[in-house]
C-alpha cells in the first residue's frame, strides 16, 4: 500500500524509521508498577510541555478522556459538553455507560466554541435534588479542524471558576491548534484543569494518548485507567514512539496544514465539489460532492489509489504520511472523476 493515499483520517499514520528505532531500543519495566522508564520519561515531557504536574500514559484518546470525567465526577453528576463534541458524540456514551455521569450537550458557535452564556445557563449547582450536579465544563480543540479562539477558553476559565466547575480539554489535536495560532501550547492548556491529547494522530506515533493534569487528579484517573483495562505492562516499547512524536513532529504540522489549504484550493476549482476555503485552518477539508454521490467518488479515488471516507460533507484529511506531490496525484483523482 505504499501507493496509496489515504486521506481518511490522521490516525492512520504508520510509524517513522525513527520510531520503530526508538521502539526496538526502549528500556522498559512494569508500568502498572510505575517501573517503565521510557513511559515516566515521556509523562514527564508531556507535564513539562502542557504545564501540568503530571502525566498519564493511556492506550487511547478515549479512554483518557473517560479517565479524566471519571477522575472529574462521581455517580449522578453532570458534565456540560458541545453537542459535535467527540467525548460526546463519538466516544460511545462511556462517561455515562461506565461513570454514571449524564452529559448536559450545548451547541457549538460556527467557530467550533461553546457560548459561555448558553454554558452559563445549564449550569445546576443550586442543590435542587431533582437535578444531576454540574461538576466539569468539557472543550474539544481543535473541533472538526476548526481552532477555538483564545479569548473563548479564557472566558470559560472564568465562568468555570465563578460555579466552582472544573475545566477538561479534549485536546486531541492541540498542537495542531498551538502551531496554527502560533503560540505555545501552554498558551491553550494553561486555561485548563486537565488535558487530554493523542499521540497518534497528527503526531504519528502508532499508538496512545496522555491525560495530563495535577498530582492528585492524576491518582484517580489511575485507578479508573486500571478499572477500564488500560494497566499496561512493557508499555515503553510504545511510549519510546510517543517521545520521538513530542520531540520531532509538533514543528511539522505546519506542513500537514499547508498541505489541507492546498488540497482545499484544488478541490475548489473542480466542477461538482464545494468547499469553504476559510473553514480550513489546520489540517482538515470538508468538501460538498454535488455531483453525483460521495459514495461513487469514494470507489473512483480507491481505483486511482486515494483513500477518503464518503460523507456529507466528505471529510479529508492531511498527515505525516501525506506529502504535497500526494496531494497533487490526488487532485488529479478528483479531477478524474468530474471529468
């Protein structure tokens, strides 16, 4: 499949040379026990890069975003969530089926925020017993690609704070945010209790997620981890390619974002595709098949070696794996089947 352009997703990255050397030599011990030096180096990098006190290595985003509502809320709470939110919507219900925590959806602003006073107003920390407790506020970013403005999390900081509500980020792609901003990471993560961000998707390791936050938040998202199956053992061989990530892929993304603005301009002038070239910001393209379906477009770009997913819209995506003469070839597939 070394032909194949797949623009699917940005977890489908495989691992760099550089990766699989770091993975062969890894030293490692019994991370259940704390004795994995490679996964303590890395939680210790992910901590100092997020500005947290410390780190917690998880197999998946999922579960470290289910950690951290757990670690956040007991039985009967409430976390308030935007309802395009992936802990919401495509983490199949598991802070309610696993933590008994009710999810109170709000919807999102065009620019993938939530509006702090529709936050504000489904807030319920008055008592009343006919009501689940509001404990967490829950933010995505970046959300469908799109980067949450910075003035946005610093006013739900503030409304968090003014209820006593503590404030989780699923931010799977932060630094796909931080690089567009061109700020430093702890510019965003800085606004939060806790944050939760993936190895393996922009980054390209093949595996895992830290959920980063206090000491002491930390000790219970442990023992959650472990409830849910997420105790690994010589879990460094995986964690020496989530070093290798931090300390080799951030300053790259930019890359993967030219490469979606280019993407998105070719797809632009094709007859029978649409695209809002401003709703492009990192590394995502969301494009309108108005032509034919996006299922047959699908089965013509898998017969010229391009992978996408159809959708309404198609969702597109650029990665470590996707270079710009890629993005060429696939344009030309495109431009094959409006033809």
């Amino acid at each position: 499949m070394d032909n194949v352009i797949d623009l699917r997703s940005d977890t489908v990255t495989r691992p760099t040379a550089e990766m699989r050397a770091a993975m062969a030599a890894a030293e490692v011990g019994d991370d259940v026990y704390g004795d994995d030096p490679t996964v303590n180096r890395l939680q210790d990098i992910a901590a100092e890069r997020l500005g947290f006190e410390a780190a917690l290595f998880a197999p998946s985003g999922t579960q470290a975003n289910l950690i951290a509502l757990m670690a956040h809320c007991q039985r009967g709470d409430e976390y308030i969530v935007g309802q395009r939110a992936h802990t919401y919507l495509n983490e199949g219900g598991g802070a309610a089926v696993l933590g008994s925590i009710q999810p109170q959806p709000v919807a999102h602003a065009a620019d993938g925020s939530l509006d702090p006073v529709a936050v504000e107003q489904v807030i319920k920390t008055d008592g009343n017993i006919h009501h689940a407790r509001s404990r967490l506020i829950c933010l995505e970013n970046t959300i469908n690609g799109k980067v949450v403005p910075l003035a946005n999390l610093a006013a739900m900081r503030a409304l968090a704070d003014r209820h006593g509500l503590a404030l989780h980020l699923d931010g799977a792609r932060i630094f796909n945010a931080a690089v567009k901003l061109g700020v430093d990471v702890r510019a965003i993560s800085g606004h939060f209790d806790s944050v939760a961000f993936c190895l393996s998707k922009g980054l390209g390791a093949p595996v895992g997620s830290l959920l980063c936050g206090s000491r002491e938040l930390l000790l219970h998202a442990k023992r959650w981890r472990k409830v849910t199956g997420g105790g690994l053992r010589q879990a460094g061989i995986l964690a020496a390619a989530g070093i290798v990530a931090l300390e080799r892929h951030v300053d790259r993304l930019h890359q993967d974002h030219d490469n979606a603005a280019r993407l998105a301009r070719g797809l632009a002038q094709i007859d029978g595709i649409e695209v809002d070239l401003d709703a492009v910001q990192t590394n995502m393209v969301f494009a309108q098949v108005t032509r034919g379906t996006p299922e047959a477009l699908c089965e013509h770009l898998s017969r010229h070696g391009v992978l996408a997913r159809p959708g309404r819209p198609m969702r597109l995506v650029t990665h470590l794996d996707v270079s710009c003469d890629d993005v060429d070839r696939a344009l030309d597939a495109f431009g094959a089947y409006a033809a």
